[in-house]
C-alpha cells in the first residue's frame, strides 16, 4: 500500500482513536426509566390467548396440501372410451 498523505492521516487518526478508546474509562450509562421494574415482568403482558396451541400439539405430522381445483375434472369421452376398451 503506497504511503499517501491521505493513508497516512487515516493512520494517525486511527491509531490515536485506539489509544483514546483503550485507555479512557468505561462510560457509566444509567437507565432513563422513571418507574421501578414490575415484581412480576408477565403481569405487564396481560392474559394470553388461550387457543393458541405449540405446532406439536396442534398437528405433530406435517400435512400436503390439498389441490382442491384437481379433484374434480370432468373426464373427456374420448379418454374413457379408451380406457373400457
């Protein structure tokens, strides 16, 4: 990599970055909330909805779908006239 002047610039400014971020102490953030947290975080949810069942209770086996606009076809003459011969 050739050394430019807009490499080397981008060196010093990085390198320095590192240094600033490797030697300062950590920033000490505290939570903007206002409210102590709920003894019980699910009460906050509300009541679920009862006849939400897991997929393995539900339908263990994985089904096809059914090609309900195949079913029924109505069968030209001509091919049964074949097949009762």
């Amino acid at each position: 990599m050739p050394d430019t002047s807009g490499v080397m610039i981008l060196r010093v400014y990085f390198s320095s970055r590192l240094i600033i971020i490797s030697t300062e102490a950590a920033a000490i953030h505290e939570p903007n909330t206002n409210a102590r947290p709920p003894v019980v975080p699910a009460a906050i949810m509300g009541p679920m909805n009862e006849k939400l069942v897991p997929c393995m209770q539900s339908n263990p086996v994985p089904m096809k779908p059914k090609r309900r606009h195949c079913t029924k076809v109505a069968m030209p003459e001509a091919m049964s006239a074949i097949e009762t011969r």
